[in-house]
C-alpha cells in the first residue's frame, strides 16, 4: 500500500523523521530511492530570485543530502551484508534553460525548461550521488546505484512503467544469488542509464 508521511524539506530533523517513520510503517528499510524529477521541479520553480534560491537550496539540495545522511546511519545501524540496503539516486532529467538556447525547439511546449535554480540543483543531485557512491559503495552492508533518464526514453515517460523497471532492476542487480558487476553488465542501458552500482 501508500503511507503518506509529513516531510519538511529543509529540516533535517523532519528527515530522520521521515526514515523512521518508513522504517516503523514497513518493519524492515530495505531500499531508499531518491528522486529528482527535474521537469516537474521547472514546472513549479521558474523564478530566479532570492526566494527562489533560498527555497531550491532547501528543497532541492539539502533535503536530499539529509535523506541521504538519515539512510546511511540506518543502513549502517544495521550492518548486515546478508541482506545490505540499497540507496537508489534517480534523475528523471529535464531541459534547462541553457539546453533551450541550443535547441530552441525545446521550447514547443511539450517541455517544462528548468530555470537556472532547477537546473543547479540536479547537477547538484548527481554530484552528490556520484561522491556518496565514491565513498560508501564498497561497504558491505550497502548498495549504491545511481540512474538518469529522461522522459524520451520508454521507461522514464510514465512514472508507473518507471517504478516497475526500477523495481524490477534493482531486485536483478542484488539478487544475493545473481549479484552481478552493473559496470560491465548493463541490460536496461536503452531505457535509463545505470551510473554506478558497488560489486
């Protein structure tokens, strides 16, 4: 089922909130999966001001830094490589401004275009990942996978055959039985482009 939970954005208190309040609902916190959907933040942000920078700072950055914080004290609280957890980064990418200067047919409507604050803050998404993936990947007690994509390609374009590849992919790549290097092997590449996964 759905359990919707309060969440403040920009506290981390509200974060570690969050991850045991899922934790309590679902018993056991298995999988944390992250996500940035760009477009949907251009739809909602399309200022560039003070305010707006101040806000996309909190909601955009910080919030999923302190997720990202909150999971990883749960998943080390743990500490089992019997059954690890595994810490999903997902960019559902979408045209930034600059991208609409160079392809001005972006403009045609079918797309929101990120203003400058979105487009920073999904860089700053994946930097973050890419770096968490750097440190803690190798641990035994975590998994760390990292996927962009965007609304072109097959999967990514509705969010129900997004959440089915996903759960179907992550269930392949840690299967305990099957437990394969994504590196070198990546079946799904044609939908979304998996990063990075630990061994």
């Amino acid at each position: 089922g759905v359990t919707t939970v309060q969440w403040n954005r920009g506290s981390p208190i509200s974060a570690r909130t969050l991850i045991l309040n899922s934790e309590s609902v679902y018993e056991n916190l298995d999988e944390v999966v992250l996500y940035f959907d760009e477009e949907l933040y251009a739809s909602r942000a399309n200022q560039v001001d003070i305010q707006e920078c101040s806000k996309g700072a909190s909601d955009m950055i910080l919030s999923y830094q302190y997720l990202t914080l909150e999971a990883l004290n749960r998943f080390r609280a743990r500490k089992t490589s019997e059954n690890p957890g595994t810490l999903v980064y997902l960019l559902k990418e979408g045209p930034s401004a600059a991208d609409a200067v160079r392809a001005p047919s972006l403009r045609n409507g079918a797309y929101s275009i990120a203003s400058p604050v979105v487009a920073a803050a999904a860089t700053a998404f994946m930097a973050f990942a890419e770096n968490i993936a750097a440190i803690y990947g190798d641990l035994p007690y975590l998994n760390v996978v990292m996927v962009r994509g965007d609304k072109s390609m097959e999967a990514v374009a509705n969010e129900s055959t997004l959440a089915k590849w996903l759960t179907y992919y992550i269930d392949s790549c840690f299967d305990q039985k099957t437990k394969k290097n994504l590196k070198s092997s990546r079946p799904f590449q044609h939908f979304l482009l998996p990063l990075h996964t630990k061994k």
